[in-house]
C-alpha cells in the first residue's frame, strides 16, 4: 500500500483513506511511503512484546475502530496494513514466502527452491483443473450433437475428447495426490522448533520450544 496516493485504486479503496488514518493512530509518526506485510493480519507475537505497548495504546486503537465512520470493511483491511508497524516500527515486513509459512505457520517444505517446486505444482494443478472446465462443456455440447445427428466423424470426435478428458483427470489426480504428500511432510517437519528455526535462519539451542 501507498498511502500517500491520491487517485483511487478499485482494487485497494483502503489505499487513499490511509494517510488520513496514519495521522489518527500514530499522530507522532511520519506517514511512511510504503505499508507492506504478509496478507491478511495473521501473524504470531511473544507475550512479552505484546505486553511492551502499555494497556492505554490498545485502548487508543480499540476506540478508533469503535469511533471511526469507516466501514468495518475498509477500517480491517486498513489495520491489516499497520499490525507489523504497532509491533516491530517498521513499515515494511516482507520476510519470503516459504519462510513465513514455516517460521509463522509451521509449514516447512525444506527451503525456497522446495516450496517453488509445491507452488508450481499447485499452479499447474490449478491450470489443468481450469482446462477441465472447457473440456466438460466442449464435451457436452458435442454429446448434445451426437443426441440429434450421429456421424463417423463426430463419434471419432467425442471419442478424442473423452480420451483427453480421462488424460487430465489422470494428470490431475496425480498433481493432488504428490501436493497433499509434499504438505503433509511440511507440516510435520514444522511440528519440530529446530527445523523451523533452521529455514528461518534463526540461531536454534536444544531445548529451544520456538
């Protein structure tokens, strides 16, 4: 996000009531080019950095969200844009994907080129099951053809395409299959501190529980 932007974006309309929002909740604080985490205000913290901001600063935010005349929609997604400010000071806390599943989620895949190889997975799944949905209604209207006039060529026709239609259902099943291994594994090799530690690249001590 961009607070200081004017023009309003229809797929960010939290974008330009930012600036004006920054000013209400951290009237000390210089509005920042930039507000950028990871999506969606999931996040895990330490009791005691939590309990470091005093009672009365939560108090402070619980009221403006009560007392603004933002929507409940445009006002969440604005605090899901400032959570890593109120808790780290910095305005942008991007750590990389395969890390913040792991060290944030406990879904540890092994490394960056591991977790690029299940995302790629996932996407080529999501590609063929897009691919799927045209055939199903290229293949039912030719069947609805078949219904009133049968000829060699059509029947060949249909013939091909249920092949086709078997081959990425196959293909299919196989990318589900390997993706629900591969996550399956990565959340057990999450359960363990140590490996999340070692792919977040945090210094581990035996005996360590995060």
């Amino acid at each position: 996000m961009h607070p200081g932007v004017i023009e309003e974006d229809i797929s960010k309309q939290e974008e330009t009531m930012l600036a004006r929002s920054w000013s209400e909740l951290f009237p000390f604080d210089p509005i920042p080019n930039v507000l950028a985490q990871p999506c969606c205000a999931q996040f895990a913290i330490s009791r005691d950095r939590i309990r470091s901001i005093p009672l009365a600063t939560y108090v402070f935010y619980r009221d403006w969200l009560l007392r603004t005349p933002l929507s409940d929609y445009i006002s969440g997604r604005i605090w899901e844009y400032i959570w890593q400010f109120v808790f780290t000071g910095k305005n942008v806390v991007c750590p990389k994907e395969h890390i913040c599943y792991c060290d944030g989620f406990g879904v540890c895949f092994g490394g960056e080129d591991e977790y690029n190889a299940f995302y790629e997975k996932q996407l080529e799944k999501l590609r063929l099951e897009e691919e799927l949905r045209a055939w199903r209604e290229n293949y039912y209207k030719l069947s609805e053809m078949s219904e009133d006039s049968t000829t060699q060529e059509l029947e060949k026709e249909l013939q091909v395409e249920a092949e086709k239609g078997a081959e990425l259902d196959r293909r299919i099943s196989g990318l589900q299959s390997w993706c629900e291994e591969r996550k399956a594994s990565a959340k057990e090799r999450g359960d363990i501190a140590m490996y999340r530690a070692q792919e977040a690249g945090r210094p581990w001590r035996d005996g360590d529980g995060f």
